[in-house]
C-alpha cells in the first residue's frame, strides 16, 4: 500500500489530506499440505474448505485460520500431540501470487493412560473420578477433554479446572493425564452429605 499526503495552507485551521492505494491484490497459486506420515492418518480438509484454494485471496489471517483448523481436525481424532510444522510462503510480487506450504506434524493417535487428579482439599478423589467422562484405553479427543473439564466445572466444586497432557505416550500408546482442579469454598450440609458452594 502507498500513503500520500496532501496540506491546504489556506485553510484555517489547516487541513491535511491522506490518500491511501491498496496496492495489488495478492492470491494464492501453487498451494500444498505438508503432513508426516502416521497411521492411522488423520483426516484433513480440504484447499477449499480452508479457504487457501488457488484464486483464493492471499489473506494472512486466512492462512492463520487454515492452520489452526488443521491442528483443531488432527486433535479431534485422536492426534492429541500433534503440532504444526514450519510454514513456507513465497510471494511472486511481478505475478501478484504466492506459493503457499502449510505443515502438520499430527503424531501418533493416543489414548488415555493414567488420570492423576491434583489438588483436592476436602472432596474426595473417587467422586471426581466418576463425573469424568474418560476411561483408560479411550481415544483423546478434544472434544472428550472438554467433556471432562465442562463436568468437573457443572459439579459446582471447583473454581478452576486445568488438564494437562503428557509429552511421550507409552509403547501401547497411552499417554498420562494430569487434571489440575482448585476447589471452590464449600459449605457443609445435612451431615456431611454434599456442598453447597458459596
């Protein structure tokens, strides 16, 4: 884009103008994935649906989005781990086009491995264990781990809930899981027999 700017002298008071040129519009031309090889392998969308199609428009929000929808896809299949890899854009200035190259690194599929619950104070860990929705040997998921999370949060107990996820999952393939809560103000009643927060 240019910005030119303009003074009137002769008003009072003085009166500046901006005149601003867009530029060219830039657009996408050879565009590709590139996705290392795991099995099972994830199921991705496609140029299309993420809006990096050539024609398309080279926005770089658009290509910002494309990438979290890959790793959101990849996630919600299991690839808990997965990571995007390096980005590669070449811009054809003369042509009006760019060359675009999104990378994902999607990781093994895991499965949930031990759950160690972190921050009890005054509710019992076999309590927080059956709201949770996960078992060990289940697929992670994203939406599974909001699942566990919204559960823990509906309960009224806890203030915070956090999961955090191992680095290095098993030979089988399971990978640890840490759920970090921090318990609400409680207040006891009935004898005992459940809470009310306050």
């Amino acid at each position: 884009a240019e910005v030119a700017v303009a003074i009137d002298p002769d008003a009072e008071p003085a009166r500046v103008r901006f005149d601003v040129s867009p530029g060219p519009s830039y657009r996408f031309r050879d565009v590709s994935l590139d996705v290392a090889p795991t099995e099972p392998a994830p199921s991705l969308p496609s140029l299309e649906e993420l809006g990096i199609a050539p024609g398309e428009p080279a926005v770089a929000q658009t290509i910002l989005d494309a990438e979290a929808a890959l790793l959101a896809r990849a996630r919600s299949q299991g690839h808990a781990l997965a990571e995007l890899g390096e980005r590669r854009a070449v811009v054809d200035h003369p042509a009006d086009a760019m060359d675009l190259t999104l990378a994902l690194r999607p990781g093994p599929q895991v499965r949930f491995g031990d759950i160690r619950i972190e921050g009890l104070e005054t509710v019992e860990e076999d309590a927080v264990r059956r709201r949770l929705p996960w078992r060990p040997g289940e697929v992670i998921t994203t939406e599974q781990l909001a699942a566990g999370r919204e559960a823990l949060f509906d309960s009224g107990l806890f203030s915070s809930v956090m999961v955090d996820l191992g680095t290095e999952p098993g030979a089988d393939g399971r990978l640890p899981v840490t759920v970090e809560v921090n318990e609400r103000r409680h207040r006891s009643i009935g004898l005992g027999v459940g809470f009310l927060t306050d």
